[in-house]
C-alpha cells in the first residue's frame, strides 16, 4: 500500500465520519422528539409513520437522485447527502422511541399520575428512562445502516468512503474497492458494538 | 360535617357504553368504604372519579367542598394515596426513592425525606437498612405491596384509595398484610375508598360496604346489614362466604 493510499484512506474515514455523526445528529434531533410527540397525538402516527415508511423503500442511489434538482437540500456536494441519509435514520428512531414510550407497563403510568406527576415529570421521569434501551437500539440500527447507505454519497459528491468504492468500480480495482468496503466495515462493527454497550451502561433495569 | 367524598348522581359512559349509572353515596371523614362487585361491575371506574383520573360524564364527584372538576388534579392526586395491585411502583427507582415519590414532587427537604420513608418502612415491617435500596424487581410480591401502600401514604394523604390491593398475593400473605392494614388505618385514622371482588377482604377491612352490580349501587349499608341483606347481588356474595365455611365444615 502506498503512503498516500494510506492518507486517503485516513482522510476519507474521517470524511465518513462527518458524513454519519451530522446525520445522525440531526435525525435524532428530528425524530426523538417527533417520537414522543407521538406517543401524544396518536391520530398523527398512521401518517407520520407512513412517511418514515416511504422514505425507507426508496432504493438509495434513486434518493440521492432525486434530491439533486431540489432547491435548498439538493444540489451536488455533502449537503444533499446528509439530507438523504437523514430521511434514512429517520424511521428506526421514530419507531423506536414510540414504541419504547408505548411500551412502559401502564400500571407504571397510572402509577405516577395518580401520584400527582405531571405530564412533564412522567416523560422525563418515568417513560424516557424505561424506553432508553428500546430507543438506544433504534439508534444503533440507524447509525449501521447509516455508515454503510453513506458509501453511496460519493455518487453524488458526498466524499467519504464510497470515493474508493465507486472509483474502484469504475477502475475494476480490488484493492480501491477493499479500501472503501473495510473500513466502513469496521466501523459500522464498532458503532453496533458500541452503542450495545452503552445500551447496557444507560439501561435504568 | 360535610362529607369527606361525595358521589352526587354519578355516571360514566367510556365510548359507547355505560360504566356507571347514578350513582349517589358519600364517605364521611376517618370511614373504609369498600366496594364489592365482580370485574366489570364499574367499581375501578368509581375509584378513578375520585382523584380525577376519570371525571364523570354526567352529575358530580365531590371532595372536601370541592368538585373534582374545579380541583388541581395535581393537588388533589398528591394529597389521594393510590395503592393498587401489583403495585404500579416504579421498576427503575429504589424502594427508598418509589416511598419516597409524592414528598419530593411536593419540595420536601432530603432529610425531611429520608426520615419519612425510614419511618414507613420500618412500620410496614420492611426494616430500612435492607429494603431502602432494593429494586422492585429484587422484591416479593408482598413485599412489593407493602412498598406501594407505603408510597401511598408518604406524604400523609387524608385519602387513600385502593384498587384490589393486595388481590395478586397469595392467601397467607394477603391475611398477613390485611391485618397490618388494618392496625394501621386505626392508628392512622385515614379516610379509605377501597374497591374489590372479595368479600372477606371487603368484610375484614371496611366499615361500610357498598355493592355494585352492571354499574349500580345495590346496596350500601355496614356489616351487619351487609350480612342480612336480601338484594340478589348481595346473596350472590353471601354464597362465596358460604362455600367456604362449608367447605370447612365438610
């Protein structure tokens, strides 16, 4: 290997990186609290869980694409990337942080009304501490799928790994496209081994 | 005096169907209503009009003066201790920091805390030095009872409310945290609104026993009328007490 493969490789990891913790980042930002919003509007889950829903059967490449025209989040560069990989990780956190709220035993909940919490103090400290792990999970399994959909914004511009992988497709170079799939590999093995690891360290049970 | 709770033509419809109907009662200061009925018979429903986790859909709760519909259900909830079965404690926080709940929603000092849920654990038979940092999972179910009535009357509510208290123990357990129950409700003179399909439980821990059927009230009346009372719901009960004795005798 030679030493600038070797800095590119750095570089590139590093690029990935950004690539998934800001859209990991801002779909969290996005979907925890649309979440637990749900768990109070129950008439907006059909709808909002659809939406989640759709963006996820939407082959990748096509998302990427069809968000290139779009004024504002599209276009060609990091931007548009960070925009699809969000409306990817969307839907597992969403998912997860209404089911982990749904899911606290309701003798729980009457529990602590009946005590005289409000609903403020039930959230904070009754349902979003027994649905951390449920919600913990939803964001390992968004932030696997993340680091290995983030290998198709080089398509589009986006940097990162896929550099390697596309050019190592388009070259019909092994090594190119090693460099690309391995680390991302690794990666998404130590942020599922990671995150299961914090899933155990914050779980209140 | 007025009334402690007063029930004034209550009923409760939940969709399409109608849980209670009329119903008209009241609880004075320091009494232990019981209400009897078999599932369904609308008598949880009942329970939860009283701290407002439930308000009726026509005629009116009222506690101490006040209609549940013009109280801080806040207020009123934090001055109601709720016991119910399995407890509802809460699987994450400690024995000490479930008894504990109410006082500290409420601004109590830590100290002022910390010797209150001593106090109630050591006269519930839970000594503190072992109990007060378990987890409820590290409880039986006893004991987990035991820590729920505690957490009921932390901050010394005037009201408690029990919904089939002690229904999931078994029967050894059940007899021995009734007569605890009772020792204490007489030392501590609280108001009690206690809901139950089992008549010896109703019998041993109330002073006045009211029987509701489809979401009526058939009867209320102490003991000894209870005992005597001719409504066909009633007898129904009476025949539970039968069997047994029977059994015994057989």
């Amino acid at each position: 290997m030679t030493s600038s493969l070797a800095g590119d490789i750095v570089d590139l990891t590093l690029e990935h990186l950004y690539l998934v913790l800001v859209s990991m980042a801002i779909a969290s930002a996005i979907a925890i609290p649309a979440g637990i919003l749900l768990t109070r509007r129950r008439f907006l889950q059909r709808w909002v869980l659809g939406f989640a829903n759709v963006m996820q059967t939407v082959p990748s490449l096509a998302l990427f694409g069809f968000l290139i025209p779009l004024p504002f989040l599209g276009g060609i560069g990091k931007t548009t990337a960070i925009v699809a990989l969000v409306l990817y990780a969307l839907l597992p956190i969403l998912r997860n942080t209404l089911t982990g709220i749904l899911n606290v035993d309701p003798s729980v909940r009457q529990s602590a009304l009946a005590m005289g919490m409000t609903g403020r103090q039930l959230l904070v400290e009754v349902e979003l501490p027994l649905a951390t792990r449920t919600i913990l999970a939803g964001l390992r399994i968004a932030t696997v799928t993340t680091i290995g959909t983030a290998t198709i914004a080089a398509a589009i511009g986006g940097g990162g790994l896929g550099v390697f992988i596309f050019r190592g497709l388009a070259s019909v170079d092994t090594t190119l496209l090693l460099a690309g799939a391995v680390p991302a590999a690794l990666m998404a093995l130590a942020a599922d081994q990671g995150l299961e690891w914090v899933e155990h360290k914050l779980s209140p049970v | 005096m007025s009334p402690f709770v007063s029930f004034q033509r209550v009923s409760a419809r939940l969709g399409q169907k109608d849980i209670l109907h009329g119903l008209h009662f009241d609880i004075q200061a320091g009494e232990a209503v019981a209400l009897l009925g078999r599932s369904g018979s609308g008598k949880t429903t009942a329970l939860k009009m009283v701290n407002g986790l439930l308000l009726p859909s026509s005629g009116t709760v009222v506690i101490e003066g006040t209609p549940t519909t013009e109280w801080d259900l806040i207020r009123l909830r934090r001055r109601t201790g709720y016991v119910i079965q399995e407890a509802g404690l809460f699987p994450h926080f400690t024995v000490a920091a479930n008894v504990g709940l109410v006082p500290r929603l409420e601004g109590w000092t830590r100290e002022a805390i910390d010797t209150r849920v001593r106090e109630l654990l050591t006269q519930l038979g839970l000594p503190p030095a072992q109990f007060a940092g378990r987890y409820p999972r590290e409880l039986s179910g006893g004991q987990r009872q035991r820590v729920g009535v505690a957490r009921a009357l932390a901050a010394d509510p005037p009201l408690l409310l029990m919904d089939e208290p002690f229904g999931a123990l078994d029967p050894v357990t059940r007899v021995e945290i009734q007569r605890q129950f009772l020792e204490l409700r007489r030392r501590l003179n609280k108001t009690v609104l206690l809901v139950t399909h089992d008549v010896r439980e109703a019998l041993l821990l109330a002073t006045r026993i009211g029987v509701l059927h489809n979401g009526r009230l058939v009867f209320l009346g102490e003991r000894a009328e209870f005992l005597n009372a001719q409504d066909q719901e009633v007898r129904a009960f009476h025949t539970c007490l039968d069997d047994t004795t029977m059994g015994i005798a057989g």
